[in-house]
C-alpha cells in the first residue's frame, strides 16, 4: 500500500489564494498594477481632440491600465492633453499605448496650452510602450502627445495610461529690472542699460526688452543694443527679467525713445573674421584677428572670453592672461566704430592653454 501524505489546510488555503491573485492580475490590471507611483499625471485633468463613448480622456490618467482613452477612428491628427495644474521640470514621460497605437508623434510641453515646444518625436512607432527621458530643463504646465499616423488606417489612437515625471518647478518671480536708461539713438537703434534683477534661486537671469508689448530681444546681462528699430519713430521700452523657470518679474520703469531720421541709420564695420592664436603659454594666450573695415573709422574691439567682456583694445590683436592652465575658451570678439556703430560678433574661436 502506498503511504498517502496529509496535505496541511492551511497551506491548501495559502496556494489557492495565490493562485487567484495570479490569475486576477492575468485576467485585468487592477488600480496602480504595472505603473510608477511616482508619476505626477495620475488624477490629473485631460483634455482630447476627440474620445468615444466609454473611453473618455480622462481614463488615460487614472492610475489603471485596464482602461483606456480612445480617439475618433480614420481621423488624423489627434491629440490628447494633461495638465498638470502647476508647472513642473519635466524629467520624463511614460505612454501606455493600447492596441490602436500612434505610428508617428510627438512629446510637446506648454505653459498655456496654446504655444506648444516639442519635446520628443517618434516617426516609426509600431506598439507597447514609449519612453521619454529629459534633463529637467524644460519646464511647463500641460503635456500633450500629438498623434500625425495611426499604427492601422482602419482604427484610432487609444492609451491605457500617461506617467508623467518631474519636480515643481519655481514660482518666486524676479525682482524688476532698475533704472533702465537709454543712450547712443540713431535712425534704426538705441543702447540699454540697466540695474540687475535678483532672484531667489541665484541662477542666471535673462532680461526680455519691450516696445510696449512687444517683445523686441532677449539679452543676458544688463545692458544690450537694440536694433532694427524704424527712423523717426517714437518707442517706449523697458525691460523684464525671467528666471530658470520662466517666472516673469514685473517690468522695469520705460523710457521713450524716439529714433533720428533715415539719414542717421547707422553703417556698422565689417566682422571681425580669422581669429587665431599666435601665442600661448599655460596661463595666457595672445589672439590675433583681420581688421574690420568701416565707412568712417573703426574705434575699438571688444575681447570676449568664454562669453565674458574681457578687454577694450584699439588694433587687432589681444593679449589674456591670468587663465587656468590646460582648459579650453572661447574667444570672440565684436568691432566698434567712431559713430557707436558695433559689428556682428565673430564665431566663437577655441583655444586651448598648454599644461601646467
């Protein structure tokens, strides 16, 4: 007779409820099964070009992947949208396509939902997951993906679920710009100066210039020229800063400009071309550069190194010094003439100092 062994009941029990969870999770994704519970998107509003009864927008952000949005069917372009309420830096995005995926599009991110950047694009999609990885540079409020060629003609385009990922961005503003002033008016431009805005996460500004309510130029420090302006016109600028995150500071106080005739539009000397070392050393290189040409006289050339004003110097060559030994900078450099024409700065040119 064979000895038959008594199973416990308790581990009965404890093998059949395993098995049923397995088989429960086989047969539907619950709530939260499969995704990051990292994802910033989970609960958050949507909005579509389109979506079909039972299959509404809003079912592509609510943490289930056995739901899904669908779209219009033989409909392109199509497009769904999530926004995410606050502006974030957004380190990446995770798209759960269904069945009826996208074969071409695109990642686009926006502050507004109307002015839209494209973050990423895929041409030659063909199903399941899509991923998209970012350095957290690009901050905005609303995601949307942007479908152009459905996966099969004969259908739409439909996702399980949008994980979103990122940190909240910044939204301390500038403070404004000071003492905005104006010098140097001819027929078509006019240099700016002005006090430096703080911030309160110490990063680099940028500094928008307006004419009213438009937007001429950006600059990067507290001073820039200003150019393509219309002779005998009047304008009223002032200048706002904007932070890492695009927090807006209130605007600078205006001032009014009114440009010299067409006879005063200015002639700038040629560009500065052919710069080139001629001497370098461990903490010091010398540059030299073709002489600019101009209708009445060149006065000056101002030196830049890796992007900062260095020197003033009349004739074309410079020496720096007082540099770090075996590093690389960038060298450009901009002419002036007698009128306070400036011509448009060279191409950055490398040089490199020997090792210490």
């Amino acid at each position: 007779m064979t000895a038959r062994t008594r199973v416990p009941a308790t581990l009965i029990v404890a093998v059949t409820l395993a098995v049923s969870v397995l088989t429960a999770t086989a047969a539907s994704a619950e709530p939260g099964i499969g995704l990051d519970p990292r994802s910033i998107s989970k609960g958050k509003p949507t909005l579509a070009s389109s979506q079909r009864t039972g299959h509404a927008s809003n079912l592509s952000t609510d943490n289930d992947l056995a739901t899904r949005w669908e779209s219009t069917k033989k409909v392109d372009p199509q497009w769904i949208t999530v926004d995410l309420l606050v502006r974030y830096h957004i380190l990446g995005a995770k798209v759960h396509w269904a069945a009826d995926c996208a074969k071409a599009f695109r990642y686009e991110l926006s502050n507004d939902a109307v002015t839209w950047t494209t973050l990423g694009t895929r041409t030659d999609f063909t199903g399941g997951d899509s991923y998209l990885l970012l350095n957290g540079r690009s901050v905005g409020r609303y995601l949307r993906i942007f479908g152009t060629k459905r996966c099969h003609s004969s259908r739409g385009y439909a996702i399980n679920e949008i994980e979103v990922f990122g940190s909240v961005a910044d939204t301390v503003p500038p403070t404004a710009p000071g003492d905005l002033r104006a010098s140097g008016i001819n027929g078509t431009s006019v240099s700016l100066i002005w006090t430096r805005s703080t911030d309160n996460l110490r990063t680099g500004l940028a500094y928008d210039i307006y004419a009213g309510t438009t937007r001429l130029k950006t600059a990067g420090g507290s001073a820039t020229m200003v150019t393509g302006l219309t002779p005998a016109t009047d304008y009223l600028l002032s200048v706002v800063a904007r932070d890492y995150d695009g927090n807006l500071s209130p605007p600078s106080n205006t001032v009014a400009v009114h440009t010299g005739p067409v006879s005063d539009v200015p002639s700038p000397p040629s560009a500065v071309v052919n710069v080139r070392p001629v001497a370098i050393s461990t903490t010091c290189f010398t540059v030299i550069w073709d002489p600019s040409t101009d209708n009445t006289a060149v006065a000056r050339y101002d030196v830049y190194v890796s992007g900062q004003p260095i020197q003033s110097v009349p004739t074309a060559t410079a020496e720096t010094c007082g540099l770090t030994p075996n590093t690389t900078y960038g060298v450009a450099v901009t002419a002036w003439d007698t009128d306070g024409n400036v011509a448009e700065a060279t191409s950055t040119r490398s040089v490199a100092t020997l090792p210490g």
